[in-house]
C-alpha cells in the first residue's frame, strides 16, 4: 500500500511500524502548531496515539454507520 501521499516528505517509504510511532505532524498537512495542540488538547503524541483516540474511533463509527443508514 502506497500512502506516500499521505506523509511529509521526510517519513516517505518508512515501514507502517516505523509510522505509527512517528509524530502527528509526519502526516501531510498536519503543522508543528496543530500537533502541539493535538498534544495539549489529548495527550496525542504520535500517529498510533492519534489512531487509537476514542474520539476518533467515535467518530469514524458515526461516519461508518451514517452512510449505511437508510
């Protein structure tokens, strides 16, 4: 799976091991700044912290289930 595009250059062809200990600004359009608050705000430090924020899980099911709902 290529998700090159999905990554700040410099983190480009890193194993997904590699990425998910990775900072949250590794990924494509995600500053220093917005990290930093992801970190204040959650305590998210890295992509894995930020995949398993239950917040986002939340969120994904809603999105999930909302396009399946008739």
């Amino acid at each position: 799976m290529n998700i090159n595009f999905a990554l700040d250059k410099a983190y480009e062809g890193k194993s997904f091991k590699e990425l998910v200990d990775a900072p949250v600004d590794a990924l494509a359009g995600v500053s220093a700044k917005d990290a930093e608050l992801l970190k204040q705000a959650f305590g998210v430090k890295t992509i894995g912290d930020l995949a398993k924020l239950k917040y986002v899980k939340w969120a994904q099911a809603i999105a999930n289930l909302a396009e399946s709902e008739q």
